[in-house]
C-alpha cells in the first residue's frame, strides 16, 4: 500500500478565479454531484463560504496557502478540514484533509507530479524544470574543464594565426632567395679540358676557348693582361712592368 | 566598526546562522518542511547561504543596492520554482531575528537596515525582467532556439553564414552572444531552462566563438598587452572573453586566462608579458572580497608597477562607484566602452 492510498482527503485543481477544472481526488466527497466547472466556493455552505473565499483571495495574492481550518458539510456532519493550496502560473491546487500534514502531504504529491492528473496530462502547463536529478556541482566542474579548454585553444589558435604569419614570411623569404640562387650560375664537377690549348668540352660536345666557356657558365667577365712570364716569351726585351 | 570587520564576524557564523533560520522556520509551520521534502530543505539551506554570502558583500562594499538586486533576482527565481514570495518574506524576517541573536551589536544595525531595504525591494518591486532579445533579434533567436535543442551544428552554421554574409564580428559577439546569454540566464531564473541546458549552451557558445578567432587575431598590433580574467572561484567567463576578443581586435596583444584564475597566476602572467592593463571580471557578487584581494595584491607587487587595473561585471553595473571602493582604476559596463576607456587613458598617457 502507497503512502498516497493511506492519506485521505480531497485535491482540486482550480483555474485563477476559483473554478474547478479536476477533481484530482476526493477520498471525503466534498460537495455534490460533478464539480468538474464548479466554483470552488460551492463547497461551501453560507457560514463558511467568506473563509473559503479568503482562502481563495490568499492563494491570489500570496501564491501559498497553508493549515486554513474550514468547516464542510460531509455526509451531513459538519467536519472540521483543513485547506492547503498553491498557485503555480495560472492554476491552483488545493488539497483538504481532516489532519493538517495529510493536507500538506497530498498537496506536495501533487505539486511533484507524484501523481498524474485523472486525463494523465501534466498538471502544470509551465512544468518546473525538472533539476533533482542533475548533480550541479559535476556541471561546475565540467563548465571549469570546458573553460580551460576555452583558454588553451584560445592560445594556440592565437598562436598557430601567429605561427601562420611566421610561416607565410618564411615561404617568402624562401621564395626570395629561390629566385636569386636561380639566378646565380656555378660551374661545379668535372670539367674536360685539353691538357695542352686549354680549350674546354661543353655538354654538346664542342671545344670552347677558356674565356666563352667561363662566361657562358658564370657571370664572370674577363680583362686581359699578361703574365711576366708570357711578356718574356713574347715580348722579350720590353720591359712591360716598367712601361 | 569597519565595514569589513563586521562581514568578517559575519562570515564566521554564516552555517550557524543559516542553520538556526531554518530550523526555526520550519518549527514555525512544520507544514513547510514535509512540502520542502529533503531535496526542497537542501536548496533552502544553500539559497540562505547565499542570502548571508550576498548580505556580506553588500555591507562589505557599503553597496545595499546589491542585495537589494539580489534578493529581487531570488523572489522570481524562487516563484518560478514553486516557492512564493510570502515565504521569502518569512524566511528574511526569522533571518533577521537570528542576526540579531548571534550578532555583535555594533554592526547588527547595519546588516538589518541592509536586510531590510532588501525586503523592502521585494515587497515593492519585484518584476520578471523581460526578454534580453529584443523584436528584431531574429538571428539571435534562431541562435538561442538552437542551442536550446541541443544543436550546437546549427547554431554555428547560423554565425558563420552571417559572418560570410557581412556581418560584422562585434555585432555577433554583442547582439548574438551577449544578449543570448542574458537570455538564458533569465530562462534559468524563470525556470524554463534546466542548468544543465545553460551550462550546455554556455559551452557551445564558447566553442562557436573559437570559431571566429581567424577572424580576430588578424589586426596589426598597437604595442598595447592585456591580460584579462575572473577572479578565483568565478565561472562566468564568457563577459570577460568577450573583452578580451574586442581588444584584440583593436590591436591589442591580450592574453586571456578565463574563469576562475588564481591570484598569483594573474600576477605571474602580468609580470611575464609585461602587460600594460589588467581586465578583471567578477559576476556574482560575492566573489567581491577576492576581487579586491587581487586588486590589493598587484598593487603591492613591485613588478605590476603602473599597471591600468579595469574592472567589470554584473555587480558594477548596478553600484556605478563600486570599483573606485574596491581599488581599481576604471570599470566599464561592456566591451566596447572598455576598450575605448583603455585606448583614451594610454593616448592620455602617452602624451604625458
């Protein structure tokens, strides 16, 4: 046996003005015959209907109602009950209970929702976020993991756009000197050379004096000169270092 | 008495307080109790933690303003989640009857006559506020609904489609971001968001924003650094990052250490960039006291000689002299008008 099945008392729900749109339950048989659109004040005889009408007056104005001892007519004895109620965004609950902690005990069943409406549709149409079973704390520390992750990538992005930059300078500066070493002609391995005229071999197979070859290879020019030892084979009695 | 001397009496007693309240209140209607349950009187003990932790910081700051702000915040959040406002009202009242039990009598006046305006506050005018996304926020809704299907593809393809489209990057980061975290922040307070949806949605938006850093971390340099952060234990970092992206993209060189950064790595990363300002956030008002701790502490490290200290959130939007009492050099109430304090005190400066 539930603990709701052992608490005995009546839960309406009612709209802003006090019409009641669900009988929730109504272990006492308050009232006569379908109340479904009745006012809730029809409960009431005359000599108590000014405290339900408070009673409604209070849970407008106040949102919460609670422990209101009102006399009801049950199966022709007047009972002494007791009235607790809620106002959530635009209905009422209103729970009664000869015992004042039955009345708050069925009012809380149903403000959790422990217990459907009759049409099982919710009984509150702006449903209360339902944070009971989120453990708030194990979001902080997911939140605090998630902003140090914010921080680090905020760095290395920051930094990878600056490594980029970097990067682009350094293709350039690569691109730069590509061009001038291109520009830059070396004469480099081996190099056929006749041992006597001195005349050179090139890729196609021609024989090019010393001066054609370098310079075609090279971006070296020539000046000449003589050697003093050419000077005295072939100009023997000048004297070309004096002149 | 001092301000501070009286909130540290107070902050020694806070769980005896907090306790006795509580117990007397449900002593009083034992009704209570049984419709609290046991998860219902564990978020009451937390929320009159936080009313005494607020209360503190108020007198602390000589601000009432700020409790008075809070406790308006609290009596919608509270309604929203099935607690009236009547038992707020009751629950301030034994509150101030066990203050006055429990302390010392030379600064009981103070915190009552704090108490009280809070009350008072309550009592008057306490409104929802209304939505932060104003009728031509289309973007911005779209963006918010988004996220709150849990579809953080969509959300960003929305902020990159602007982006391609012309939309200028601070206008996304104040008209989309900003005011969608004001937002949510109002649907949790009104209750139609879980916090693990808020939590999610801050994430993703964190996220959404690393996204736009190509097109941030792109403006020549000003020879100007900045270090921008929260104060220890403060996770509401998503303001303080907002600043940070709007001075880079003026030119500045920041650094952004985020949420809840310890003080001495707060000064460390000043000392080590040579940073020429510190931006410091705090959002919930009682992370206050560190706030201030942290302004005292580099002002008394030689090597942070000189440095602009600016400071902003929440709580300095609604006491406007609050960061002069707490010792820093300017506040500013968003990041454009920080950034446009900083550049006028440096111009100012240079010129000198």
């Amino acid at each position: 046996m539930t603990e709701t099945t052992q608490l005995s008392g009546s839960v309406f729900r009612c709209d802003r003005n006090g019409i009641i749109r669900d009988v929730l339950r109504n272990d006492l048989h308050a009232g006569a015959g379908d109340l479904r659109d009745a006012s809730f004040l029809s409960l009431f005889d005359q000599s108590n209907i000014d405290k339900g009408a408070l009673l409604l007056q209070t849970l407008q104005t106040h949102q919460a109602a609670f422990g209101w001892e009102i006399n009801l007519l049950l199966e022709g004895r007047w009972t002494p009950l007791h009235f607790t109620g809620f106002l959530t965004a635009d209905m009422m609950i209103i729970a009664c209970s000869a015992r004042r902690a039955d009345a708050t005990s069925l009012l809380r069943k149903y403000l959790h929702r422990e217990e459907p409406s009759p049409d099982g549709s919710p009984l509150f149409p702006a449903a209360p976020a339902a944070e009971n079973d989120i453990d708030t704390h194990m979001l902080d520390l997911l939140t605090q993991l998630n902003n140090e992750l914010t921080v680090i990538h905020r760095r290395m992005a920051k930094q990878n756009i600056e490594l980029e930059h970097l990067n682009n300078d350094k293709n350039a500066l690569i691109a730069d000197l590509t061009t001038a070493l291109a520009q830059i002609k070396t004469l480099s391995g081996l190099i056929p050379i006749c041992s006597n005229c001195k005349k050179i071999r090139d890729d196609r197979g021609y024989w090019n004096v010393l001066e054609k070859y370098l310079k075609d290879h090279s971006d070296a020019t020539f000046t000449h000169g003589i050697c003093p030892d050419c000077a005295k084979i072939f100009y023997d009695g000048l004297d070309l270092q004096k002149t | 008495m001092s301000m501070e001397s009286i909130k540290g009496s107070f902050a020694q007693k806070r769980k005896l307080i907090v306790e006795e309240t509580i117990a007397r209140h449900f002593k009083e209607d034992p009704d209570l109790k049984i419709r609290y349950g046991d998860y219902g009187a564990s978020k009451y003990i937390q929320d009159m933690d936080y009313h005494l932790r607020y209360l503190d910081e108020a007198i602390a700051a000589q601000s009432p303003v700020l409790f008075e702000d809070y406790l308006s915040w609290v009596a919608i959040m509270l309604t929203a989640r099935n607690v009236s406002t009547a038992e707020l009202l009751r629950s301030l009242e034994i509150l101030a009857s066990v203050l006055r039990d429990h302390c010392p009598s030379d600064g009981i006046e103070i915190a009552l006559r704090y108490l009280n305006a809070g009350i008072g506050k309550v009592i008057q005018d306490c409104r929802v506020t209304p939505s932060f996304l104003s009728e031509d926020s289309t973007l911005a809704r779209q963006y918010l609904d988004a996220l709150l299907q849990g579809d953080r593809n969509s959300a960003s393809r929305l902020i990159l489609d602007a982006v391609r489209d012309g939309m200028p990057v601070k206008d996304i980061y104040i008209k989309i971001f900003q005011e969608s975290q004001h937002e949510i922040g109002r649907l949790w307070q009104l209750n139609k968001i879980t916090v693990a949806q808020e939590h999610f949605c801050t994430a993703a938006t964190q996220m959404i924003m690393s996204q736009l850093y190509p097109y941030i971390f792109t403006t020549p340099r000003k020879g100007l650094k900045l270090v921008a952060a929260c104060v220890t234990d403060e996770l509401h970092d998503i303001g303080i990052h907002i600043v940070a992206d709007f001075f880079e993209m003026d030119g500045w060189d920041t650094t952004y250490l985020g949420a809840n950064t310890p003080t001495k790595d707060i000064i460390r990363t000043i000392i080590e960039t040579k940073s020429n300002m510190v931006g410091l956030s705090a959002t919930i008002a009682y992370h206050l006291h560190d706030l201030r701790h942290l302004i005292r502490s580099i002002r008394a490290d030689e090597a942070c000689r000189g440095t602009f200290i600016m400071v902003g959130g929440y709580p300095f939007n609604k006491a406007s002299d609050l960061w002069r009492d707490l010792g820093a050099d300017a506040s500013a109430r968003d990041a454009a008008e920080a950034v446009c304090k900083a550049n006028r005190f440096f111009n100012t400066r240079s010129q000198q």
